[in-house]
C-alpha cells in the first residue's frame, strides 16, 4: 500500500493540534476545491489527498490508530497487540476518503430567497469501517424578513443552492426551492428548523436539518427592542401643550391615540400587544414624542410667538 504522510499533505507538525489541523484543511480546501479549478485533474487529485489526510487526523481514535499502524491503520482497529506493541510507532498513512462534512467550516451561509451553501458530506472512495449510515451535520443559514413579514408570519417560498454528489462524486451546485411556514411576530435571532433539509448523509443515512436565523430588515419607521418596537412621533409644540388626537401606524393597522397635554419631548406612550412576539410574551409598540419646532416663521407667526413669549408663566429650566 502506498505510503502516505498525512501530515505533509496538510502542512502541519506530528503534534499539530486539532484546531491546527483543521485551519490547515480549511486553508488548503479553498486552493484545491474542484469548484475553483474546474477541469484541473492535479488540483482535484490534491484535494481528495487533503481530504483524506484531514478525515482521519481530525478523529482523535483515527489518528492514534494512523500513529500506531501507519498505511494499514483501519486493520489496526482489530488488532490486539503483545505487551510493548504500543511504544512502536509506524508513521505513514492509509488510503480512504470522505468528502469533508461542513465546506469551510460553516455548515450554513446566508440568504434572502438567495444562497445558501451547506455542507456536503459523502464518501470518494469509502472502506468497510464507513459503510454504516451516518445522519449528516445540520447546517444554518440567514433569512431576512421585513419587520411586516415578521409580525404578520405565514407560508414563505425561499430557493436556495447547495451542494450534491455529482456522477462523478465531485460535488456540484443545485437549485431548490422550500416552503417555510413563518410563525406571526417571530423575532430577531429566533431560529426556524426544517427538518431533512440540511447536508446529505453518508451511505444512505438521512439528511441533518437547516435551521433558519431570522434577520429583521432595518425598518424606515420603527426601531426593534426585544419583542417591543418604538415608533418616533413627532409633534408641534402647540400639539404637546395642548393636547391632541393622532393617527398612529402600528404593524396591525393604523390606530387614534389621544396625547396628554403638556407631554414632553422623549415621554413614551404605550399600545399594548402591537410587538412582537406571540400569547402572553408579545411585546408592545412605544411611541415616543419627539417635539419640533418650525424652523420657517412668517411675520405673522413670528409676531404670535412673541407675544406669547411675553405672557407665558412656563420656565423650562430652574438652573
């Protein structure tokens, strides 16, 4: 059996740490992945070599047995060796492959109604020891909604690519399109799971699951606190001395909310279970006063604030 030095392959010492391992994988998975070199045969027969040396020093028991048994370390696994046997070190390495789990590392990417690229995990050549099914790894990808799609939820299409086995075991990217129910007044953050949607399994076994993150979209009108979201009103200073009715937007339809005279720039107002959220947890939507003035005056407004000016009692300061 060719002699094989794993280490070599991967550019890292015999006492590389796991972490240091996989950074080199990553590094050299980038370079020689068949999706960047297309028709390049020697930057696909290195990256099946990465592959494989990465597969078998990422296992801690793998690499042991590799240490121990060098090329024929998979016969190893069955071997009961004499008393001593264990000091003896072979160095060197075998031959099987299997296509990395998680691509660079992710296992998820980001989308809206977009991309997505997910891990990929069969077998280039496979062995005895891997021919039991194996679940693949769940992936997770962004999912934008507006803070209307969010608070109202329901039935949404999204497509997506991922990776797939192509005839010749070289993966290949594929177009699909999911039906994701959205739950009404889902947060930011909040993961959505769709279930066998995520990386394919190894020999026959079943897909992992895509979990969904929710990314709320900045909105024009209201910021988002939690399940709560704040809406900024304006309001002429005669409005906030006097009182007033406005018309407020909600995400639920507009609604009429009376403003207490005398109210003050930054006091906030409250309608009751307009957030986000859902049952006894959905939030409210504040409104917070925000009191301009006119920055344009006519004679005529000028000579009015004047006057008033002169007969007002109101001291807004006591400094």
């Amino acid at each position: 059996m060719e002699y094989k030095d794993y280490y070599k392959l991967l550019g890292v010492s015999r006492s590389a740490t796991k972490d240091e391992i996989g950074k080199a994988f990553k590094k050299l998975a980038r370079k020689f992945h068949p999706d960047l070199n297309p028709n390049d045969a020697a930057a696909e027969g290195r990256f099946k070599e990465i592959n494989e040396a990465y597969e078998v020093l990422k296992d801690e028991k793998k690499r042991k047995l590799y240490d121990q048994f060098g090329s024929d370390w998979e016969h190893g696994q069955h071997f009961q060796p004499p008393p001593g046997y264990e000091n003896v070190n072979f160095g060197g390495g075998a031959g099987f492959s299997d296509f990395f789990e998680t691509i660079f590392g992710g296992g998820g990417g980001s989308f809206r109604g977009g991309f997505q690229q997910g891990g990929y995990s069969q077998g280039f050549g496979g062995s005895g020891y891997h021919s039991r099914p194996r679940r693949g790894s769940d992936s997770e990808a962004v999912y934008e909604l507006t803070l209307e799609e969010a608070y109202q939820g329901g039935a949404k299409s999204i497509t997506l690519q991922e990776q797939v086995a192509g005839p010749d075991n070289i993966p290949r990217l594929t177009t699909k399109t999911l039906e994701v129910k959205v739950p009404a007044g889902v947060k930011d953050g909040q993961k959505i799971r769709l279930a066998g949607q995520g990386n394919p399994g190894m020999n026959g076994g079943a897909r992992g699951d895509l979990y969904l993150r929710i990314r709320l979209v900045p909105h024009h009108l209201y910021k988002v606190k939690d399940s709560d979201i704040v809406l900024d009103l304006p309001l002429a200073p005669w409005e906030a001395a006097l009182g007033a009715t406005v018309r407020i937007p909600t995400l639920d339809g507009p609604v009429e909310m009376k403003i207490p005279p005398g109210i003050g720039s930054g006091k906030k107002l409250r309608i009751k279970g307009r957030g986000l959220g859902s049952g006894a947890r959905r939030g409210d939507q504040f409104v917070r006063i925000m009191i301009q003035s006119p920055d344009r005056l006519s004679g005529e407004e000028r000579r009015l604030w004047e006057e008033l000016k002169e007969t007002s009692s109101f001291m807004p300061r006591n400094f």
